[in-house]
C-alpha cells in the first residue's frame, strides 16, 4: 500500500471511529461525565492510570473511584479529610491497590497545591519547543512522586526515560490536547500542540502499525513509539495522533 492509499484508508477509519459512539465502550467515558475543567483532566489522568486489562472492568473500577469521591473529583482532590480519603484503602483494580489509590490522591493535591493545574504540572518551566509527550510525561512524573510513597507505586507512573512506552500517558495527552470538534477527546490543554503528541502505543496499534509497515520495531517500547509516531507524522504533520483511533479500531473492532 503507498503513503496515499495508506492515508485514505487511514482516515476512513479515523472517521468512522472517532465520534461519539466511541464514548460508551471506552474508559474516556468516565472524565466525559464531568464539565468543569479540573474534575475532567483528574478523572482522565486517574482513569487513564488503570486502563489495562478488560475494558469493561476498567470502567467499572473508574466509577467506583469516582463514587468514592463523590463525583466531585476537585473538590475531593482539595479538601477531603483524612477519614473521607480512607474510603479508597479496598480499592483494588489488579495491582493498583487502596494504597496507590491513597497516594495517588496525596500526591495531586500537592500539584494543585503547587501548580494550580494537571496541565502546569505538566509543562511549566518547559521551552515551547520541548512540550512534547516525552519531556512532559517525565517532567510531571518526577513531580507526582515528590510525594511521600512506597517504591510499589512508582510502577503505575511510567517513564518514557527509561524506555516505557508509556501508553497510558500517551492516551491520557492524546484526551486532553486534542481539540478537532469531534466530541471524544477533550482539547481543554493549549500548552502541548497536537502535532508533538506521541501514539499510545498497546498491543493493537503496535500489530496494526506493523501489518501496515508503519513500525518495524517488534518490541512495544518507547523507540517502537517514536518510529511508529514519525510515520504518522508523514501522513498529517499537524495531528498525526489522530490514528490512534483507527488504528486501535482496527485492532479491537476490525479484528484487522
């Protein structure tokens, strides 16, 4: 298939899956639920924290969470007390268990506390030119673990410097940067420009990726995520993360 017929292909299927329809079998569902800012970009980045394994359990476990913090993410996140935040000490969802979660609250009121934002966490103190996934996602890590934590948890943060492929991150970006009218991703971050977003990469875009020679790397690292991203860029220099949604559907729908 040449770069043209790959491309219209492509954004066949980028068409046809990225709209609202896509909301209900998927866990981007779960910040979809909310309208104020902050509870959308703290229920996507948690949410976005357990996504792996069946997608039907992720979603579930994500209500759960949010159930326990009252469906007011924010406003939990800011001012829970001690014994409202020990709700979350059951929460299991495979390894993430009560004390990643417990953390995992500690630890983003500091960013509020001293960021203001999931977003500032992100990128502030970055040059415009080094906001892409990888700077962002390894800058906000070493931020989220200035927390008091137990060494388990570092697990559930990856990190793109020591080779991860970081899908989740990924994933998480890709929610929160993405602005093309569609009414799946969320496009409320203006501080990291789509066209330096990188692929969530997982079993179904790495196999697609490879079957249609975009990624020849068999290994699903964070050099499978640059070659496979370089590739998309070629296709649309200005959203190339765009196929994650027809390259995940023709993994997870089209059984391609």
């Amino acid at each position: 298939m040449n770069t043209t017929d790959l491309k219209s292909f492509l954004d066949e299927k980028y068409n046809l899956y990225n709209n609202k329809d896509f909301i209900g079998t998927d866990p981007i569902q779960i910040p979809h639920q909310f309208a104020k800012k902050e509870d959308i970009e703290i229920a996507g980045f948690l949410i976005a924290t357990i996504a792996w394994g069946q997608r039907k359990s992720i979603i579930a476990n994500g209500n759960k969470w949010m159930d326990f913090m009252d469906n007011n993410p924010h406003e939990f996140i800011t001012n829970a007390s001690p014994k409202e935040i020990s709700r979350l000490d059951n929460f299991v969802h495979r390894t993430f268990n009560g004390t990643d979660c417990v953390f995992f609250i500690k630890s983003l009121r500091n960013i509020y506390k001293k960021f203001g934002s999931m977003e500032t966490a992100f990128t502030d103190g970055l040059p415009a030119n080094k906001r892409d996934s990888f700077n962002s996602i390894a800058l906000f890590r070493e931020r989220f673990f200035e927390t008091k934590h137990l060494p388990r948890s570092q697990k559930h943060v990856s990190n793109p410097v020591t080779g991860s492929s970081s899908k989740r991150l990924c994933m998480y970006l890709r929610w929160m940067c993405r602005n093309d009218k569609r009414g799946v991703d969320f496009g409320i971050w203006n501080t990291i420009n789509p066209k330096d977003l990188y692929l969530p990469l997982d079993v179904h875009t790495g196999n697609v990726g490879r079957k249609l020679g975009l990624l020849n790397r068999t290994q699903n690292d964070w050099k499978a995520v640059e070659e496979i991203t370089i590739n998309l860029r070629k296709l649309d220099a200005k959203d190339p993360i765009k196929y994650d949604f027809a390259l995940f559907g023709l993994g997870a729908f089209d059984k391609f």
